[in-house]
C-alpha cells in the first residue's frame, strides 16, 4: 500500500532532518584532528559513516522521486517538468559523488594529509551541492503552489 501524501511530506521532513545531522557528524569527523596512530580507525569511521550517509540519501531520493513531492509538482504543474528533471539529475550527480569520495578515501590506506584534504574538500563540496539542491527543491515547491495553486493570500 503506497504512503498518502501526508505520510510521504512528513517523512521526507524527517529524512531531511536525518541528513542534516548526519552531514554535520561527517563535518565533525573530517574537522577534526586525526589523532597520532589512529588514522586507520578514523578512516574506517568515516568510510562507514559516509557509506550509511550514501545509502540514506539514495533512500531519501527514492522517496522523492517515487511517488514524492516530485511526482505531485508535475501533476500540478507540468510544465515545471525541466526542474523536476534537474533536481533528479543532482540526484544521481550526488550519489556518483558520494561514491566517487568512498573510493577515494579507500585508496588512502596510509595517512598522507595531501590526499586526505582532497578527499575532505570533495565532502565539503558534494554537502554543498546538497544545501543548494535542498534549496532548489524548496523553492520549486513554494513557487509551485503558492503560484500554481493560488495558495498565497
């Protein structure tokens, strides 16, 4: 039985604040210093913190995209459809991203800190790109209904 509406926005509210928290524990994990000798746990944290994050956000996008809010701005507005598709190419962009960083951090197997700051800034990039795609997302939704539907004042 599919989720109604009111069960899908409200999970997706959630899954977004799932994935804020979860951003900012990776924010923590690659702020903070590694300490003398514990660079293999550290790593092995992160892979496994960034590998759940991944598999979060593919789980938030399937939400999205199945059935979700994207499903219903082009019932309602369907000429909005080239900004539905963008928002589910970011989609994929950020999953080939979050892979590509998992990979990279995989071949790092001994601590070189040029390496790991490359690694550091392409997650700080892909969250990026998250915060602006969420905006975009946001701001698809108001101008759909507050000017599609009329539901301003």
């Amino acid at each position: 039985m599919p989720l109604d509406e009111r069960n899908i926005a409200q999970k997706i509210r959630e899954e977004h604040e799932h994935m804020k928290e979860e951003m900012a524990r990776i924010k923590g994990m690659i702020g903070a210093e590694i300490p003398a000798g514990g660079y293999a746990k550290w790593r092995m944290d992160l892979l496994w913190t960034l590998r759940d994050f991944c598999t979060d956000m593919q789980k938030h996008f399937d939400l999205e995209e199945e059935g979700g809010f994207m499903h219903d701005v082009l019932r309602v507005a369907p000429h909005r459809s080239s900004a539905v598709e963008k928002l589910e190419d970011e989609h994929e962009q950020i999953q080939e991203g979050l892979e590509a960083v998992l990979r990279d951090l995989k071949a790092v197997e001994e601590q070189d800190e040029e390496k790991i700051a490359r690694v550091c800034s392409d997650i700080q990039a892909i969250f990026d790109l998250i915060a602006t795609h969420e905006e975009e997302e946001s701001d698809l939704m108001m101008s759909t209904y507050m000017q599609d539907e009329g539901g301003g004042d």
